[in-house]
C-alpha cells in the first residue's frame, strides 16, 4: 500500500573531517572534507512526525572535475545543489503525497535550475539525492519497513514505466524480492598515491594510530581478496604502479582475487585505454591479475565517453574486458545509451540518486532475461569516500537491497573509522551494528573479517540507520542565503 507522507521542516548540519591518509584519485588528492548532514521531518496523513536522515561528504573534484574551479568552489557548488533541492522539495511535499511524485516533480526541476546556475547534472542531482534518502529513510520508520520491504511493497509508490515505457513494477521486484546478502565482499580502493609494501612508507609522515598503512599491511589485517585500483592515464607509469601492485597480490592473496580498474575518466582516447588493456593482456608479471579482472571503470572523460563513434572500439574493449560508466551516469536516460554503444554496466552511487539506482537495476533485470551469461548487463557498487555513521550505512543498504554481492569501500581507511563521530555516536554504532563495527568508544572501526563486512543489521525501519545522529555535536547551516556558505579559499586546496 503505498503511503503518503509530506515535508514539515528540513535543517542542516555540518561537520569536517581529516583524512588519516591522503587519497589520490584522478587528479586531485583529498585530505580533508566537509560531511553534511539533512534532517528532514515528515508527517503521515494519520498525524505520525518522524525525521528522516541523509547525509554525503561534499566531495571536491568528482561530482565537477573543471580544473579552472577550485575545491572550494566544487563545495559551494554542491550546496548550492541542496539549496535549489530544498525549494523544490518543499514545493512538491507541501502537501501529503507519495515519495515517488515528491521525487517525479522536484528531481527534473532541480536539474533544470541547477542547469541554469551554471552547474554540471551531476551536481545539479546531488541535492535532489540527499532528499530521495532523507524521505525514504523518514517512510521507512512511519511504515515500519525497512529499504526492502519498502520496495516489496511499494510503499513509496514507484512507478517506473513513468521513466522508462517498457518497464512496470514487477521489474523491481524481480530482484527486490531475492534473498538479500548477510555479507558483502570488499573492494579496497588502492589509491595513487597508496604505499604498497613498508618500504614504500616515509616514517616521518605516516600516521603513528596502530591501523595499517600499506597494502600489504591491509591484506593481512582484513584477509582481504577483493581490490580496485586507481590508474592515472599514461600508460607506461600506470603499467609500472599495476606491476607492483600484482606483485603484492601475488605474494600475499592465495584465493581467488577480484579486481577491477577505476579509470577516473584519466584516458584521453579510447585508443591510448586500448594500448594499455592490450598491454595489460601480454604482461607476463600481469598474467594472474588480468585473469582476477572483473571490469573497467570509465576509463574516458564523461564529455567524450558516449559519442556514437565509439560503439565499434568498445565493442572491442568488451572482447578484453567489460567497460562501466560512473561519472557518465548523470542522468535518467545514461545507462540506456551507454548500453546501445557497448558498455555492459553501470555504477550505483547514492549521491547519484538511489531512484536512478533502482530504475537502471530494474532495466539490468529485463534486459537480461534472454542474454547469454558472457553478455549480460550488470551494476556495480562504488564508493563516493563514504564515511560512517549515516553516508556509509545508507550506501551499503542500497547495496544490500540491489543485491550486488561485492562493493568498493574507501572511506573506511582513508579516514580514521569513526572518530569524527561524537562518543554518543560510537557507544550507539556498536551497541545497533556490532556486526558492521569492532572497538569501542574511543576507537571504533568498520569491522572486516575474511575481505567482508556484515551488513545485516541494516535491516532497520528506514534506511539503514538505528538511532538519529548526534546533530548537538554538529554545526547547524543554514542555507537561506544565495552567497556562497563557505568561502574560505584554501580550506579544502
């Protein structure tokens, strides 16, 4: 039965977090970031007033990758994103509605304006996708469900042939229905500029907290088997890095290892990416981590990465290896025209929009139904640096209820597990997710065991979350003026 719920009041909170290792990726390295938190209260047409969450990292230099802005004017970009996401959302949630026509009147309004503001789609969707999450998580706890049962029983009333005409809702529940995982197989993230064996380590920089540093050191701790690895765009030294890299896990993986390779959209053509694949193939020192390679991630500049012409050299990547978008994924209709010129999948991402996620899991599924096994389509589950309590946890519970068995996860250590987070916060997290966390109050981390974490403690009323964030120990923003919020010029350099 589909519910309908509508917005009583949005507030925002902010609070900034260090990076205990710096993380590059692309062209830019991250060492610090804001994390921005949405609590928006919703009432039922029975009178029930809940606050529903979201919460993403305002993340310099994927969502726009414009080298004439700075980080500081990505952030001030994004917030202007969730500033143009709030009038609309409280527009079409003025009145008791289903989550889906919330959804299906402010999300094309959003990109419009954003649009016109000067912001790229997928800046413009990222305010709209904290709302998605904040007002699923509020129908959640009204209705008692959580994100599965929520789609089981369209309780936010999604119709997709709304989207996509060849759709209906039994797509959803074809994999909405399926048992979900207890467990994920994690993808640790090698960044550009990750140490990979002790001696690769600068004594006098490292960080001196107990956790590990170097991919070795992880492999080790987390018995890790899953991995995917930052390449930068010149052939030669990216062959060097992925050498090394193979040489580690050759050493030191003895099961069945899972790779893929995250382009950044770092190639400049399609030929140079298939000089590297080619390469790549004909490595000796390469031979067991070519074999171990799942897929490539968008390997080309979103401006250039759907042009017609490349149907027939993706085609050929395609003989090499499946090719994905992530960046390219910027709008409803993305995934369809990336598939017609031969990429075989598509990321998620909940600063993406989780709508969006659910409607291309839903193409993947129909699509699929009369496909041989090597040309399927397939999604895939990617990190944005999702930090813990709330990005993290609502990212893996999409995760959960897509049914994707493997993710990415780099926030977990490029940050310093949960010490951004209030002492309420941690007593909290491992008293509700004691699978998902180890260590107590003072130190907590995502826990790993055997290269997986445990996600099934996520299957609260909501999205994911046990207990409302600690905002008293938080900074409350307000987003009431047009002017930039956070100007400080090198905060974020």
């Amino acid at each position: 039965m589909v519910l309908r719920i509508k917005i009583k009041e949005t507030r925002f909170y902010l609070r900034h977090i260090e990076m205990r290792l710096p993380f590059r990726f692309g062209a830019y390295t991250l060492r610090k970031v804001p994390l921005l938190h949405l609590a928006l209260e919703a009432e039922s047409e029975g009178g029930t007033r809940v606050r529903g969450f979201a919460a993403d990292n305002l993340m310099p230099k994927w969502f726009d990758k414009d080298p004439a802005k700075a980080p500081i004017d990505n952030i001030n970009d994004l917030l202007s994103s969730v500033r143009i996401a709030r009038h609309f959302y409280a527009e079409s949630g003025r009145n008791h509605t289903s989550v889906w026509t919330m959804w299906r009147e402010a999300y094309p309004l959003c990109l419009r304006k954003g649009e016109n503001e000067g912001l790229n789609a997928l800046v413009a969707s990222f305010g709209s996708s904290l709302f998605e999450r904040a007002l699923l998580d509020a129908l959640g706890k009204i209705a008692e469900r959580d994100l599965i049962g929520i789609l089981r029983e369209n309780i936010a009333g999604i119709r997709p042939e709304d989207i996509h005409r060849e759709l209906r809702y039994e797509d959803i529940l074809s994999w909405a229905a399926e048992a979900p995982p207890s467990t994920l197989i994690v993808r640790h993230t090698v960044g550009l500029l990750d140490p990979l064996e002790a001696a690769d380590l600068d004594p006098e920089t490292s960080p001196q907290d107990g956790l590990p540093h170097t991919l070795e050191e992880y492999i080790v701790r987390h018995g890790l088997r899953g991995f995917k690895i930052k390449i930068r765009g010149e052939i030669e030294a990216d062959l060097d890095r992925l050498r090394r890299i193979a040489a580690v896990l050759d050493r030191l993986v003895s099961q069945p290892c899972l790779v893929t390779l995250d382009g950044n959209e770092q190639y400049r053509s399609i030929a140079e990416f298939q000089a590297l694949m080619h390469k790549m193939a004909e490595d000796p020192k390469l031979k067991k981590f070519y074999q171990a390679m799942a897929f490539v991630e968008q390997p080309l500049d979103r401006a250039t990465s759907l042009r017609p012409e490349l149907r027939s050299d993706l085609a050929d990547l395609a003989n090499l290896r499946p090719v994905i978008i992530d960046e390219s994924d910027d709008h409803l209709d993305a995934f369809k025209t990336a598939a017609a010129l031969g990429y075989r999948g598509v990321s998620t991402k909940n600063c993406k929009g989780v709508m969006k996620s659910f409607l291309n899991r839903s193409l993947i599924a129909k699509w699929n139904q009369d496909r041989p096994g090597n040309d399927r389509f397939f999604m895939t589950a990617e990190d944005l640096t999702n930090v813990p309590i709330v990005p993290l946890q609502q990212d893996l519970t999409a995760v959960r209820a897509l049914k994707i068995p493997h993710l990415e996860r780099n926030g977990y250590h490029y940050g310093r597990g949960l010490s951004h987070c209030s002492s309420r916060e941690r007593e909290l997290a491992l008293r509700y997710h004691s699978g998902l966390y180890e260590g107590d109050q003072e130190g907590a981390y995502v826990r790993i065991t055997d290269g997986r974490i445990r996600v099934d403690s996520l299957a609260v009323p909501g999205l994911g979350v046990a207990f409302d964030p600690d905002f008293e120990s938080m900074a409350e923003l307000s987003l009431d003026s047009s002017s930039p919020i956070m100007p400080e010029k090198d905060a974020f350099a």
